[in-house]
C-alpha cells in the first residue's frame, strides 16, 4: 500500500533545502519517492495521505543505550508513582535499593522507548548487557547502533532529548530521506528546524519506522 506522508515543511537530510508542502512517498518499509505533495498525488492517485502539522524531517538518534536504558529506571505510571515518583531513577545506590530483575529492567526500557518515539527518535547508539532490554529496544522499532568511537569528553551526557547538546536540529538527524531509502522519519509541530531545536522533541506528532506509524500524538 502506497502512504503520502506530507507537511507544511519537508526537510531530507543535513544542509538539505527545505521543500514547503514536501512529501514522502512510502511503499512498504521503503521510500518510494520524495518531492512536491501536489505531484505526487497527482502521480499516485490511490495513495492514502497522512498530513501532518509543521515540519517532517528524518527520523532523529540518541547516544548511551547503556545509561539511558540499563542504568536508569523509569517508573510505571501509574502504579509506582506514589512509592517511586514520577521522574526516571539512576544512581548505583538508588537502583540497588529497587533490586530490579531482569523482567523490570525489561519493563523500563520498554517504557523508555516510547518516551524515545514519541520525540521523534529512530535510533539508538550504544552496547546493551541485558537481553530483556535488547528485545524491549528490538521489538519497538529502534535501531541499535554502535557506540560512536573518540567521543570527545566534553560530549553531552546521554539524554532522552535528542537535541540535548547540539547547536542545530540537522545534528540529530539519522540519515537523509530519499527514494529507496528507509522509511524512517518524523514530523514535529514547529515551524522549520530552527522552531524545532528552540522548542523541543516533545513537539513531535508522528514517528514512522520501516513505514509503520510507531507515535502519534493524541
């Protein structure tokens, strides 16, 4: 089935120049095709559209799997928030006193992994130990990529926010979007990157992976 993915802003990849009313083309897990809404529909007239509110971009990556999935528990909402609050736990003391199984440490990262959709993340670089936290990030869609090697020691600590540390949007990109490539992409209600670095991932409306719809914003 062939999928128009369509906003008021499309922007492919780094140093790309922005298309307005931009579109990406889906067959399957693949990019089909990239270029204007309008003749693109009017190429592929039994495409179903989804539209999309400000910019769409590809798909965005986080560095530190280890830490952010095997060395900080995030709380089950809504039954350990009274016990644990709300905010993810880290710490070797801290995470010593919750003796976490390997079942829970399963459950958090699966529950961390939303929270990575649903700002746009496609991918996640880093070595995971815990197999249950291998197949939470496996069966949600992520990409495991490799830690990045000479990471200077001024690099930001790993973050949930995919912005966090970089001087532009583009920085956090993964990949480009073009025909036959992936599709694997974001859209995001800012106006244009510079919106979306100002205001954050959490404007993210919709996550696509191998062309599924893994977030949308309710």
């Amino acid at each position: 089935m062939l999928t128009l993915h369509t906003a008021d802003l499309l922007v492919t990849g780094p140093g790309a120049v922005p298309l307005p009313g931009g579109a990406v083309l889906v067959e399957g897990d693949r990019i089909a095709a990239v270029g204007a809404y309008e003749a693109l529909a009017e190429r592929n007239p039994h495409a179903r559209t989804r539209r999309w509110p400000g910019v769409l971009t590809p798909g965005l990556a986080v560095r530190g799997a280890d830490v952010l999935l095997e060395r900080t528990y995030y709380p089950d909402d809504p039954y350990e928030i009274a016990e644990l609050g709300a905010d993810p736990i880290s710490g070797a003391e801290a995470l010593d006193a919750l003796e976490l199984t390997e079942v829970r440490w399963g459950n958090s990262a699966r529950r961390a992994t939303q929270k990575l959709l649903s700002r746009g993340v496609v991918a996640i670089s880093g070595r995971l130990r815990v197999p249950a936290v291998r197949t939470a990030v496996t069966r949600s869609g992520l990409a495991l990529l490799p830690a990045p090697t000479g990471a200077a020691d001024g690099s930001p600590a790993p973050s949930l926010d995919p912005f966090a540390g970089r001087e532009t949007a583009a920085a956090a990109f993964h990949g480009s979007l073009e025909r036959g490539g992936p599709a694997r992409f974001a859209a995001f209600d800012a106006a244009d990157p510079d919106a979306l670095l100002a205001r954050g991932a959490t404007t993210c409306v919709a996550t696509v992976i191998g062309g599924r719809l893994l977030h949308r914003r309710r």
